[in-house]
C-alpha cells in the first residue's frame, strides 16, 4: 500500500499549440513568453518548479517515435508530448489547490494530482506445476466441473506456441529477480526507476513474473510462456521516497523494444498497476468530488497517452482493469469533464487490452467486494477476463527458500495470464505466418464474443468483463492452428 506521506505531484498538459523549451526549470519560459501567470503562482505556492514528465528519452527521440506511430497507425492523432510536464509539490503545498490553481489557465489543458498507485494484487517436475489449473481447458454448461482456464496446453502443442521468440516488458512496483522461477531470465536491469526494495511490492512482481515466464526448470511452476525468449520489467518508482513516474517507465519500455534492428510490432507490454489507494483522497476525483481508488492505469491523461504511443508503435498493451469494483462507464473525469474509460466515450480509445477478473469456477462470475477480497473493475471498455483469485504461483520466500501457493488474485492475476495468453498465441502465428499480430488483431482475437468461442462469464450484459481467452478457439478456429500433436511440452505437465 503506498504511503500517504510519499511526495504528490501534479501533472501539467499545455495545449498543443503552446511550445515550451523541454528542459527543467521551465518556469522561466512560461514568464517569458508570457504563457501564463507564473510569478503570482509562485508567490502563493512557495517553492514550485516546472519539469519534464518525460525524461527517460529525449525530445527528439520522442519526436522520431511519434512520427514512427503516425505512419504506422492511421487512428492515431498524436499530441504534443512535450507540453507535459509535472510539479513536485514541495512540502506545505496543497496539490489539489494547486491543479486547481493551473486548471485555470487558458494555455493548459488539464492539471491533475498524479494518483498513488499500488499492485492490483489480493488484499524435470516443476513441484507446484499441479495446482496450476489455469493451463488447463476452461469448464462448459456440458462439463462443468472442470477446472480451467486459458488452455495453455493446446497452445504448448503448436509450432511456436510455447512464447518462441517472444518478448514482454512488465510495470511493476517491483519484483524480486533472485525468484528460482525466473533468475535465470537475466531480467535484471530494470529498464527504469529503481527496483523498489518494498518486499509487497517484490513479491507481486515475481508472482506476476512466475505467472507469464517461469522457467521449465524443475523447480516450482511453470510459466504460460515458458519458451519465451526475453523478459523485461521496468518500475515506476524513482526514489526511495515512493514517488512514481508511469509515463517514463512506459516510455522506457518503448525505448527498448524500438532499438535499432528491433521491430516493436507484436511485443508485449504488461501493466500491473492500479491508480487510486485507499489513503489518497485528492485524486481521482469525479465531477461530483467522488473519490474512486483501483482504477486502469490510463484513466489520467499523460499514463494514456504514453499507452497510446506503444499501441501507435505496434506494441501490445495488456491492463489491469483494476481492483475497485467499479462500473467504469460511470467514470465522468474531474479534470477533463470526460467520460475516459466508457466505449464509446470522451476519447479515443488507447488500444490497450484491458483485463478483468473472475472467479475460477464455472460459470465464472465476475469477481465482486466481498469482506477480504477485491472486486473487480468492469465496464464497456473491459474488453476480457481471466482468473482473479487461486491463481498458483511464487507466494513468499521463507528462510532462504521459494514457497509457492494457489493464493495468488486480483486483477494482476487476471492480467498476467492473458500476457502470458497473448505471448502463446503470437509465438504460434509468428511460427506459422513469419510476422506477429499488431495490437487490433491480437485484441479482437482475445475479446471475440463469437458463441462456443472464447469462454464468456456468468452473465455477460451485467458482468461487463468480456470473455476469457481460449486458447484452442483462437488457434484453430481465428488462426487455422491446431494439430493436436504435440512436438514439445514442459517435462513438468502431463497433457491431458
């Protein structure tokens, strides 16, 4: 849980038309050329300073991905990204007076309190292999009692289908990279921030890593992707204070898979994050001055727009719908007077994946508020689901051991299954088509509600969640893939 006392920031969005100099300290660009009132600001809140929100790769390499993402993506309108920028609030600042403050200027767009965020995690033989009944087919009215999910095992069975030559970048808090599952990833650097020494946070980064990437390695579980060929993580947190950038650590993910030589089309960035914590009540506020907590990651402006840059770039994005149990499309922004995260709404859709949870028994009812659990997000803009709670994975080290359990929930759960889903089905159409699928098709594949498909959840018009992805629908029948014949599987799982 973040800390109420972390440092709060505000986040700044010039219109498009107003050109600051990109540098820290702009402030004296604003007094200059006469952008707004800076000097009456500074006086009633002492000590303020305007930087860059995006610091991790230079203006003009921002430019060249715009650019990239425009020519790739006919949909994306690109904004001017170096009209963000963001205010430390020194102490004894209020930053809701603040952003209030800003908001009214001409020249700016919007000004927010950049939220807290948190995990959207629950309140040979690989050994825990067993338990993980998500691999396994999804339960049907004519077999109910089945206990599964995604079937990973058929996907294991096609060329490419174990995550060949895939590769995924994960948000997260952080994540303890020493785990048995996956130290043999060579995960580490993170890409940004600072791996977080925080162990909640370590520990939901591993079992969420476990989950999409264990190594088949004789010990503990066994990733959905498996064979994938690299593993990423970059962090949002900057300092040891707790204060957090997303859009830089998108960003940096995006440097990553855009190298030269590298081709950003079907990589897979994983969002686990949730905005809004229990203990900050001066974000994400409604039009009516309602506070909501665990919500998607691109509900604020700046975290969208650097999810939609990645999905302009090709990239895939798989979100978190988060853990607060709120219909979204009921969402109507404080900041923008807009309804952000309803289909059709206030903006254009980010491309993003957006996950919510289930429970694991047939029918699959989406997972609610219950005293000690989580409930989940849902909403026109939840395009699938997947488990939200006995999810088995890493669950805590002890003595210098890795002990696993079927405790693992929340729409990080969820989430991190449908990346490790997205990473089967593009590694088998990559084997059988030489290309990946951009982010369009890969989500249209994962949200079809076409009957005896994907697998829908226990009453579609009121869960709002979408469908689970099932992997042998999407294959064979989207994708004409499918003997079943197996040329490699995990020494750790029986296929049945």
């Amino acid at each position: 849980m973040p800390n109420k006392n972390i440092p709060r920031r505000v986040v700044v969005k010039f219109r498009d038309a107003v050109n600051l100099p990109y540098e820290d300290g702009a402030e004296r660009h604003v007094v200059r050329l006469g952008v707004g009132p800076w000097t009456e600001l500074a006086q009633r809140f002492q000590g303020v300073r305007l930087n860059r929100l995006f610091t991790v790769i230079s203006p003009e390499r921002i430019g060249q991905l715009v650019s990239r993402a425009t020519d790739r993506d006919r949909h994306y309108r690109a904004p001017n990204l170096l009209s963000f920028f963001v205010i430390d609030a020194p102490v004894g600042v209020d930053p809701k007076a603040l952003a209030a403050a800003l908001r009214e200027w001409p020249q700016i767009e919007e000004a927010y309190i950049d939220p807290l965020d948190s995990s959207p995690g629950p309140s040979g033989i690989n050994p825990s292999a067993a338990g993980q009944r998500y691999l396994k087919p999804p339960a049907t009215p004519a077999n109910p009692t089945q206990v599964g999910a995604i079937d990973a095992e058929f996907a294991w069975l096609q060329p490419g289908g174990t995550g060949l030559n895939q590769k995924i970048v994960d948000l997260e808090r952080g994540a303890k990279l020493d785990q048995e599952d996956i130290v043999g990833r060579n995960i580490a650097p993170q890409l940004h921030g600072i791996n977080n020494p925080d162990p909640k946070d370590r520990r939901h980064g591993a079992q969420v890593l476990c989950v999409v990437a264990a190594m088949d390695n004789a010990v503990g579980v066994v990733g959905i992707a498996y064979g994938v060929q690299e593993v990423k993580y970059t962090c949002q947190v900057i300092d040891s204070a707790g204060t957090v950038n997303r859009p830089n650590a998108v960003m940096a993910a995006i440097d990553h898979f855009t190298q030269p030589g590298e081709d950003p089309v079907g990589r897979v960035l994983l969002l686990e994050v949730q905005l809004g914590s229990t203990n900050d009540g001066v974000s994400l506020q409604d039009v009516n001055g309602n506070v909501w907590e665990a919500m998607p990651m691109e509900t604020t402006l700046a975290d969208y727009e650097a999810i939609r840059l990645a999905t302009g770039l090709g990239i895939v994005v798989i979100e978190a719908a988060g853990n607060g149990d709120h219909n979204l499309d009921q969402f109507k922004q404080q900041s923008s007077g807009q309804f952000v995260l309803a289909r059709p709404g206030g903006r254009a859709d980010s491309g993003a994946i957006i996950v919510g949870g289930s429970e694991s028994a047939f029918p699959y009812k989406r997972k609610v508020n219950f005293p000690g659990i989580d409930g989940s997000c849902f909403g026109t803009r939840v395009d699938c689901f997947a488990w939200s709670e006995n999810v088995m994975t890493f669950d805590v080290e002890r003595t210098g051991e890795d002990l696993y359990s079927a405790s693992f929930g929340g729409t990080s759960a969820a989430a991190a299954i449908v990346a490790g889903a997205a990473l089967l089905v593009q590694g088998a159409a990559e084997a059988k088509n030489g290309s990946r699928l951009d982010p369009a098709q890969l989500r249209a594949l994962v949200a079809d509600k076409t009957p005896n498909g994907n697998t829908p959840s226990n009453n579609p018009g009121v869960d709002l969640i979408g469908v689970m992805p099932n992997l042998k629908y999407i294959l064979q029948t989207k994708l004409g893939i499918g003997v079943d014949v197996a040329p490699s599987a995990p020494q750790s799982v029986t296929i049945r």
